[in-house]
C-alpha cells in the first residue's frame, strides 16, 4: 500500500529513520562510561524498545506504571520508572510487577515514598527496589540538599528496600536551541547530581546508578563524572520542536498524514484536530516547510503558508507535529513506512497509559 492510501489522520513512522537514529546513538555512547536507557515515553511501543535494547541499551525508562506493564508483558527491561509511586493502588500494582519476576526500579523523594514502599513490601512479601530523585534545576519533584539524599539512602536501607542509587532530570535545558546557554545550564544542572553523588560517598553509600540526561543533553551528560547512564527518548523519532535544538543530528522519523478538506484564498483546512494532533511546542509544519498548523480545533486543522496555492481538497499532506510524545499518546498504531510504502503496523500499547 502507497502512505498517501491510508486512511486519515494517521500517524507514518519512516522505519529507515528509526534505524538510521538507533544507531547513530549507539555508535556515539560506544566506548563512553555512560550507557543508554532510552525513555519510552516517546515511542510507546514494544517494537521500538525491542530494537533499541538490542542496539545496546541496558533498559528501558517510564514514567508510569502502566507504561511498564506493557514493557512487562512484552518481555522487555530492566525497567526504571523514573517517577514517584504514590497510593496503595499503584504500590499494589507495582509489588505485582514484582511477583512477575519484573526488574523494576522506581523513584523516591521522601520519607512518604519510602513507607508506603516499605508497607506494600510487607503486605505482598516483595523487595523493591528504588533510586533517589534529586532537583537538579527544574523544581519538579527530587532532593534540594545532598543531606536529603544521604538520609533518603539510609532510610532505604533501613527499610529493605534496595537502593541503586540516585537520577536527576534537566528538562529545563534540553530544548534550549541556543548551544552554548543548553551546555551551560545542562553542566550546572549535572554539577548538581555530582555533588549528591560525592555526599552519598562520603556516607559509605556510593550510587551505583547515576541516572540523567534527554536527548538535547545527550552529548554534554554522556562524558560527565559520575554519571552511568542517559534516559534519553526523543532522538528515536526526533519531531519538530527537537529539530530546531539539534538540526541534522538525527533524522525526523514521525509524521502525521492529513486530508484536504477545503481550501480557500489564504488558507486550507485538512482533517487533523486536537483530537489527532498537538502543537503545545509551537505550530506543526508540513514536511517541506511550505504549509504550516495555524489554528486547531477538535476535529480541523487551519493550514497557512506559500505552499497553500498548490493544495486542492482530497489532497494529502504530511505534517510534523511539533512534539511527538503528546500526539503520538493520541493514537493507536503507526503506519510503518519505508520510503512511500507502508511495510507494517505497530501498535501503540501504552498510549493513554497515564495511570
């Protein structure tokens, strides 16, 4: 079947891309003290995890569990869930992973997170196992002080709870297109984790993972001290707002086909809402640059731009989604493509695996 055949809106996953970014990553942590353990908050699909762990990653990250009770079904990980577990129902699910025989570590922040762990330990007679989130500049959740932690991994070990070691997250920095300010904050950020890293040392309790980094920190976190491993996600398929930080870096895999409804003097109107297409990173834009998202409602998609004057209704056009993490969470499965014929579908498991 020819792409411009399905029905849409649809999402196209260009499969050589994929492959071509699989493994440029891979090639560039080859030989460098951190390893990769890719988030999967932007493919949400065991297919993609499938190849990325068997181009050398040590793992897959999440951020819910429900994310990693598709992983755990699928047969992959070890698993980090990057994210606090909070409530007895969550605590139960993930004690449930565990009876599976999953390798699941989660993030703590407190004496809070670290009871109900300890609590859901005893009722299931499981052991988990946790690292410790630390701020390091985006004021999310995690550690202010590096004296937080060091009793955060005492209590974790007082607890019999498995402490692996600690994370830091520098979502701040990583879509920041200007080089020079991203390197800048993304050290300062890291210099941050070090210094929990160095205190947890000096209390006799080194980190043995040191987990950090997204795909716009990538090359700045992968030779960084102490740091193990990067919970890069993005670089697999690359939309449109990662395209203007790192341009040329890695390919642009994820589009989405759109119909022509109408087209008018200075604008068009194709088939793609909000119910099919995001733009909280900035407007969407065709492939070739010349038709640009201006205005979404539920079901429409106002198109502007010079490449207007050559669209006729019925005609079909790829848009890049300016972030592909909350557009792809709206769909299915991805059309899978190589070159204008469409080779596969993969389904999208954890879409809308919020919980």
């Amino acid at each position: 079947m020819h792409k411009h055949d399905v029905d849409t809106p649809a999402l196209l996953l260009d499969l050589d891309a994929v492959e071509t970014n699989i493994r440029t990553m891979a090639e560039f942590l080859a030989g460098k003290p951190a390893s990769l353990r890719p988030h999967f908050k932007t493919p949400k699909c065991p297919e993609v995890a499938r190849r990325q762990l068997e181009a050398g990653a040590i793992g897959i990250t999440v951020a819910k569990l429900g994310e990693a009770e598709v992983l755990a079904d699928a047969g992959l990980g070890p698993i980090l869930m990057a994210n606090e577990v909070v409530g007895p129902q969550k605590i139960d699910r993930l004690m449930a992973l565990l009876s599976r025989g999953v390798d699941i570590t989660v993030a703590v922040e407190s004496a809070f997170n670290i009871q109900e762990l300890a609590d859901g330990a005893k009722r299931s007679g499981q052991r988990p196992a946790a690292i410790i989130e630390v701020d390091s500049g985006m004021h999310r959740c995690g550690t202010a002080e590096p004296r937080e932690t060091v009793e955060l991994a005492r209590a974790l070990v007082d607890a019999g709870i498995e402490y692996r070691g600690i994370m830091g997250y520098e979502g701040h920095a990583v879509l920041i297109a200007d080089e020079e300010e991203r390197r800048e904050k993304t050290e300062a950020a890291l210099a941050i984790v070090q210094e929990h890293v160095e205190a947890l040392a000096e209390a006799g309790l080194p980190a043995g993972i040191v987990s950090v980094g997204g795909t716009g920190s990538h090359e700045i976190a992968a030779t960084h001290p102490h740091v193990t491993e990067l919970q890069a996600g993005s670089y697999v398929f690359m939309d449109g707002r990662y395209q203007e930080v790192l341009p040329r870096r890695f390919q642009g895999a994820l589009t989405l086909l759109t119909t022509v409804l109408s087209v008018r003097d200075r604008y068009a109107v194709a088939d793609a809402g909000m119910k099919s297409l995001t733009n909280e990173f900035g407007p969407p834009f065709s492939v070739d640059g010349g038709v640009k998202v201006a205005r979404l409602s539920e079901e429409h998609a106002t198109l502007t731009g010079e490449g207007i004057a050559s669209l006729r209704p019925g005609d079909r056009i790829e848009v890049v989604p300016s972030h592909g993490d909350t557009t792809l969470n709206l769909h299915d499965r991805y059309h899978v493509v190589r070159g204008d014929e469409v080779v596969d579908e993969w389904p999208i498991l954890a879409a809308r695996k919020f919980k």
